[in-house]
C-alpha cells in the first residue's frame, strides 16, 4: 500500500532580526491511507506550520512532500486536491450555508443540480440540512464549525486538513464535536491530518500522533505508547491531566538491587532496572498520579501528608508532601474519611513508572511496557 | 436621577443648537432657491414664507449652462470613482498581503500627499497639463482628483484588507480557486463596505472640488459645477436665486449618496468577522 502522505526531511526555516530560526526542523514521516493522523504541541512548536506546508500554504525551504508518492512540494495549494478546516472557522460571510459548502464545486465547473444534491448529501452527513439557507452569522459555533467541515469534505478529497477546528468552541461542544469528527472519519475514506495543541483530543481522536517540540517530532506513536513509553520526559508530562510526577532521585542500594532516593521518598527497584541504571548516579523517575496508591504501611514506599483534595466526581486528585516537601499528585478512589492534614502510607505501582536521563531526558526503562528500539 | 435628568437635557440642547447651525444654511438656501426673484429681496426676509416658485430653477435650466456644467460634473466624478475604486482596491489587497522593499516608505508617502493643500498640486499640474495637453479634458481632471484622493483610499482599502481574515482568502485556494478569483469572489464581498467609503469619499472629493477645476479648466465648456456656479457672481450683480437654486441641486446627490449607502456604512464595521 502506498504512503498517503510522506514528509521527506522537511525543513522550514524564517529569519527574524537577522536570525535564521527553524520553525521545522528536518520532520520526516509516513502518513497510511486512512489514518486519523494528529501534531500535538505547544504553540511555537510547528505544528500548524507542517500542517500549512502540507496544505501548500507555506512553502517548504527544503525536503519534499509527497501525496501518493507523487512529489507535491512545488504543487499550488489549489491543485493539491486537498479539504481544509481553520481554526477560526472562516466561512464566507456573505455567503449562504448552502454556497459555503458548495463553494469548491461550483469553482470546480460541476452543474448546479449536481451540485445541489453533494451539498445535500453533506449536510446530512454533518446534520445540518435545516440551515442550508441561513447565513454563517445566524448559527451556533458548533453549526458553524459543521458548515466548515462540510465545505472542506464536499468535493472528496483524499486528504483532509484540520488546524485546530475545536480551539473556538467551547468545552462542552468541544466534547461534543470530538466524536462527531471521529464517527465521521470513521464514515468518509479521507486520511486526517488533524492539528491541536489540547492532548486530549490527541489522545482520544487519533491512530497515531506527533508530538511536536521545537520543530521536531519528539516521539511519533499511537496515543496509548505515547502514553505508556514516552520516550522523553518532555513528552511524558506534556501526555496526561493531571501531569505525571517527576523526581531527582539518586541511585543507591547493592549491584542488581537498585533503590532510588530523594525528595523523602524512597523506591526500591528490580533487577531489570539495574541494566538501565547502570553509570548512572542520579537520573529523574516519572511516576504518573494514577499509578501511585494508598496501601498499608507494610507495602508502601514512603510516607506523605495529605494537603488538598479535588473531587473529579469518580475519583479524587490528592495533593500530597513528603516528608522534605515535595509536591506529589495523585489522582484514585480515596476514602471519604480521609481528611486533609492525614498522614498516607504511598506505593509506586511497579507496572507503571518511567526513568529518564537527568541530562537529556531521554527515557532509559519504562515499567509497563519494555521500550522499543527507535 | 434628577442630575442625570439634567445632563440628559444639556446634551439635548448642544445638540439643538449645532443642528441649527448646521441645518438653517440648508433650509435658508432651499428657501431662498424657491422664492421667486421679485421678491427675494422685498422685506420683511421672513424666516417662514409660504410663496413658492420655481422660477429660479427654470431659469437656471434654460438661460445658464448649468447642465453642461452638470454633466462636466458627472463624468470627472464618476471617472474620480471608477479609477479609485479599481485602484485602490488592487493596492490595498498588495499592501496588506505581500512583503515588499520600501512598503513602509510607501504607506507613508500616502499620507504625505495629505500635507499639500491642493492649489499648491494645482499650478504645476497645470504647466505639466498645458505641456501634455491635458488641459481642459475630462482625464485631466480626473487624474488630478485621483491624485488628492488615491492615497487616502489606499490607506482605507490596506486598513479593510488587513482586517479580512487571511484564512478567508485560504479556504478559497484550499477550495479550489486561483488568487484572483478569490479575490473578487470573497474578498472583495468582505471588503466592500470599504470599497463604498472609498467610492463616496472621492465622489464628494471630485463633486466640490474647486481649486483643480478652476485652474485646469479655462474653458466654460468644460467647467464643473462649483466653478460654473461662481459665474453667476457677476462685477455687476449676485444672482442670489440662480446661485441657491444650483447649490440645492448640486447638493442633491451627495444626500442621497449618504442617504442610500449609510446602510453599507454602518453594516460594514460588522461584517468579516
């Protein structure tokens, strides 16, 4: 099967005050037919800038891009074949619902009657077929963001383009416009490239993401790898709400029997830690809030305080103090009898926890699952 | 609540008296262009009158060259509008979405040109006119009133473009359609509240212009309608009637003009978003 959508070393590049910046720095990756493919960043990491490269709305400075390995760098946007989504919406104002989504047919040349019935088809697609005469200003956020969708699948293009088609709507439709988007991928044979700084949508939406750090792609995996084996500490509490604990801990304990020490807690390690640690005298653990339990005091770890607790509703995010001060979240069922200011007995769920490199922040082992090769 | 009252009424009142300021000319001339010649100037002058003729104005049509002055009129205006309008649109859509040397330098050498009171422009357009022979045409004219009038309008169209979001212009491509033809079919829609102040600020512009028709227009054939009506002040005598009566058409257009677009005007600050 061919690739959808190849980045072949794509680099672009802007000069500010005399300075060259790479707003993306040689990105190279496989897009499959089909694929809910998503970058997810902080803004300023270039997402939105490969996603308009893909468009063919920025120009690439160099490497290729390949639509069905045909090289597309130097192809005009408008020849590109490809439907677009924007962040702000930008449906032509003047213009009815009905002459949105019909929009890139009539400049196509198709007649009116055919026309008609693809706009048709859409707007039941997307369930709007009773607005199809009003004017963008007359609807909802959430129906405007409809009538975008539908003007950018309407001519059915292989590739569909989203730049964070949710940032404008608020949360509740959000939610709301997430499984729409999704049961309609599911139903239009289009490959997605979907662009959002929120890592919830990133998470729930895609096959596989980018997560994108200063114009790289610091890891590239399903949503479930990038959860459970981030392959940098940057990635592990960029992925998560609430953000994964991170700890200096120092290396001690005999050969084979690693322990990790610090900020008053104490972990001890097993024998398949010991290869991962070896050399290395301090390195930061990762320790995401739902993997750290409550337990008797004969199983735990370390000890802490209990300082604040948010119901979420089904379960709690407890911020907890060691005994030298630092912060842990943890995030599970908590008896209700627990007050704050108690004293908990805390364990690490050896299933579940990442090591980093203290310099780098390049993940050395990861509990769950083993790290595969890059 | 009595205070607010109180203040309520002062703003009422400044009100009142800048309308009657600005409104008594208005009625005055309405008036006085309908009052027949005999007894324009019999008192009592009284502020109301009830005797209407349209003697005035008959008289203007048929023993003036009021229309020819009209229709001079007409078409350096309408010629003012059509090249500010192609123009200014065309600049102002380059300004807001193109990087190019010396744009600054440009956008401020627009706003220079405002510096000039137009009889300083006049008397050198009119040795490089009589040199070019283009002195008592109608493309004269016009290029002199688009030369006062461009640069404001560029400035008006760069500010409208820059306000049309870029991601319009994009879903257009991303749709299908080349630069131009999302020019005209969705920007232009957007920026058109823009494009009818440019067209009614160079209208009103070309229409009163005096300074640039008296001295480039040297024959009364080709006069426009404020220096047609200074010729009705003659060494002997001011024909006050035939001079209101004029001034009361000429005054015609620009109410309707305003009138008909303020709609466009208003509607406009809204639209694009």
């Amino acid at each position: 099967m061919s690739v959808a959508l190849k980045l072949d070393n794509v680099t672009k590049t802007f000069t500010q005050n005399g300075k060259t910046i790479a707003a993306v720095d040689d990105l190279s990756l496989d897009i499959q037919p089909g694929e809910f493919f998503t970058f997810v960043g902080a803004s300023g990491c270039g997402k939105t800038t490969t996603l308009r490269m893909i468009a063919g709305l920025e120009t690439v400075s160099s490497g290729k891009i390949l639509f069905d390995d045909q090289d597309v760098t130097n192809v005009t946007t408008q020849k590109r074949g490809i439907g677009m989504v924007f962040q702000d919406i930008a449906l032509f104002p003047f213009m009815s619902i009905r002459d949105n989504i019909g929009y890139p047919l009539k400049v196509a040349g198709m007649p009116k009657s055919q026309i008609a019935q693809k706009v048709e088809a859409a707007a039941d697609l997307l369930s709007i077929t009773d607005k199809l005469s009003m004017r963008p200003t007359q609807l909802s956020g959430g129906q405007q963001q409809r009538v975008a969708i539908g003007r950018a699948i309407v001519k059915e293009p292989k590739i569909l383009l989203l730049d964070e088609p949710l940032s404008a709507l608020d949360a509740r439709l959000r939610t709301e416009m997430r499984t729409e988007i999704l049961r309609l991928h599911r139903r239009i044979n289009a490959t997605i490239v979907y662009v959002t700084h929120d890592q919830v949508e990133a998470m729930t939406m895609s096959s596989r993401v980018a997560i994108m750090e200063a114009g790289r792609a610091a890891q590239v995996d399903t949503p479930r790898q990038v959860f459970r084996a981030p392959r940098y500490e940057s990635v592990a509490t960029f992925i998560g709400t609430p953000a994964m604990n991170v700890w200096d801990m120092q290396v001690t304990g005999k050969a084979g029997q690693p322990v990790l020490q610090g900020g008053g807690m104490t972990v001890a390690l097993t024998r398949e830690d010991a290869a991962a640690l070896d050399g290395f005298r301090w390195v930061r653990m990762g320790v995401r809030p739902a993997a750290l339990k409550i337990v008797p005091q004969d199983e735990a770890d370390f000890s802490a305080v209990l300082h604040l607790r948010e119901p979420l509703g089904f379960e709690d995010e407890c911020h907890l103090e060691t005994a030298d001060g630092t912060d842990i979240k943890l995030v599970g069922r908590v008896p209700d009898t627990l007050v704050e200011g108690a004293s908990l007995h805390i364990a690490v769920d050896r299933a579940d926890y990442c090591i980093f490199h203290p310099d780098t922040g390049k993940a050395l082992r990861h509990g769950l699952a083993p790290l595969t090769a890059a | 609540m009595t205070r607010e009252f109180a203040w309520r009424w002062m703003r009422f009142l400044w009100l009142a008296v800048g309308m009657l300021f600005v409104c008594f000319p208005l009625y005055w001339m309405a008036v006085t262009a309908l009052t027949p010649r005999t007894e324009l100037f019999r008192p009592p002058y009284d502020v109301i009158r009830f005797s209407y003729s349209l003697e005035n104005i008959r008289e203007l049509l048929s023993a003036t060259q009021f229309l020819t002055f009209m229709g001079n009129s007409l078409i350096v205006a309408l010629g003012t509008v059509v090249i500010n309008v192609m123009a200014s649109t065309l600049a102002g859509y380059a300004l807001s979405r193109f990087e190019f040397r010396g744009k600054k330098t440009f956008v401020a050498a627009t706003l220079w040109t405002y510096m000039f009171p137009p009889i300083l422009l006049a008397i050198p357009l009119y040795l490089v006119f009589s040199y070019i022979g283009l002195r008592n045409s109608y493309g004269g004219l016009i290029l002199a009133h688009v030369s006062i009038s461009l640069p404001l309008n560029v400035w008006i169209m760069w500010q409208y473009f820059q306000v049309v979001p870029r991601s319009l212009e994009e879903a257009a491509w991303t749709s299908g359609a080349s630069r131009l033809r999302a020019l005209i079919e969705v920007l232009l829609p957007s920026a058109l509240p823009g494009i009818i102040s440019a067209a009614i600020f160079s209208f009103a512009l070309s229409w009163n212009d005096f300074a640039f028709a008296f001295i480039l227009q040297t024959d009364i054939a080709m006069f426009t309608l404020p220096v047609g009506l200074a010729t009705f002040v003659e060494q002997s005598a001011i024909h006050w009637g035939l001079i209101m009566a004029s001034s009361l058409i000429v005054s015609l257009p620009t109410f309707a003009l305003v009138f008909f677009l303020q709609r466009y005007l208003m509607h406009g600050f809204s639209i694009g978003k």
